[in-house]
C-alpha cells in the first residue's frame, strides 16, 4: 500500500478522537457501557490504535529529511525521562480540568499538586513524547505522525479548556484562581506519594528502553 497505510491509520487515529469525544456521541455510548466502562474501553482502543499508526510509521517508505547524529538519541532519551515522570505525578489524580482524572469531587485547589504548573500533565506528557521522537526520527513518515501528536498536544490542551468552560461554568475560573494563588513549591515538601510516583515513572522509562526493540524493531540507544 506504500504510504495508504499510514494515510489510513492516521485518519482513523483522527476520527477516533474527535468524533466518540463529542457530547451527543460520548452521553449514547455511556448509557450502554458507563462512564467507567466508556474510559476503560476508549484508552485500550486509544492504545490499540496509537500502536497501529507507529507501526505504519515505520512500515511507510523510508524518506530522509535529516541525517541522524548521537546527540539525538540522548536528548530524546532526556524529554521522554521527563515525559515519564509527567504521566506517572499525573495518571489518576483528580484534575477537573482536564481527562484522564479520578474522583475529580476530592480535587483540593489548595493542594493541586503538579495541576499548579500546567493543567493537562497527560497531554504535556505527549507533546514531550512527541517531541522526543521527531528529535529522534530523521525521516518523513515518522516526522509527520510525532509532529502531528506534538502539535494535537499543544491544541488539546486549549480545546479542554473551552469545553470544561462550558461544561462547569464559574466554577472553571473560581479553582483556576485559587490553584494559581497557590505557591509553586509545596509548602509540606515532597510526600511519599510524590516519591512512589516518581519511582513509577523512572519504571516506566526503564521498562520503554527495554522494551522498545522488541515492540519497534529499533532500540532507544542507537535509534
């Protein structure tokens, strides 16, 4: 299929998050799977589908857009370390402001946690992620699917932000100024919450280095 393939997974990856987001869709789907089920069920096909573009990605004609030097590599290796710890401190935690939170009722605006630095950790993860690998990856095909996620991460945040504006009115504004009143270093220090987090995201990145020769055919010190 040379490039149809890539043309076809990229495209489903786009409706797939688009179209089963939108109110009238998401509210028909919940009433037969429920919210908890819709969640669990779009992040597996989220994965699913993530894995088949990646995959397509490397399947595509191979075209050079830039030589590949070591100090990519490494500095790859540097933002995804850090997209790593992103996902762990933000996978789970009550966030209004953004998806992928859990019982977002007990979000404390006086003690935000990383919401006080940016309100979409999971989506600052995938744009480092993102970022990360066009660094990385010197050619066409991989530059258009890892600059394409990059650019949705920077956007989505601002789409999240105009939809939970208007699903939850005032009280958007009123805990954004009470989480921006908040100092940026937590005057209680690091938890051991925090600790164990941060402990899953250095797993995390071990695991992907380990990993990634086996799922992508390429491994992260040499790629």
């Amino acid at each position: 299929m040379v490039w149809g393939e890539l043309v076809l997974a990229f495209g489903t990856f786009v409706l797939f998050h688009s179209v089963p987001l939108r109110p009238p869709v998401r509210g028909r789907v919940e009433k037969v799977t429920g919210k908890a089920g819709f969640t669990i069920v779009y992040s597996i096909l989220s994965i699913v589908l993530l894995g088949w573009l990646l995959l397509a990605s490397g399947r595509a004609p191979y075209v050079q857009l830039w030589p590949w030097a070591a100090w990519q590599s490494r500095l790859a290796m540097v933002i995804m370390f850090v997209a790593c710890l992103l996902l762990a401190l933000g996978f789970g935690r009550p966030n209004p402001f953004s998806f992928g939170g859990r019982n977002n009722n007990r979000f404390d605006a006086q003690s935000p946690g990383l919401v006080r630095y940016t309100r979409h950790p999971l989506l600052l993860a995938l744009g480092f992620w993102g970022g990360a690998h066009v660094i990385a990856n010197g050619d066409l095909a991989h530059f258009l699917v890892f600059a394409s996620l990059t650019i949705f991460a920077f956007f989505g945040g601002r789409i999240i932000d105009r939809r939970k504006k208007r699903e939850m009115g005032e009280e958007w504004f009123r805990l954004k100024t009470e989480v921006s009143r908040q100092p940026l270093l937590a005057p209680r220090g690091v938890t051991s919450a925090v600790v164990l987090r941060c402990l899953a995201g250095v797993a995390l990145f071990a695991s992907l280095l380990h990993l990634h020769p086996y799922l992508f055919g390429v491994s992260s010190w040499t790629f």
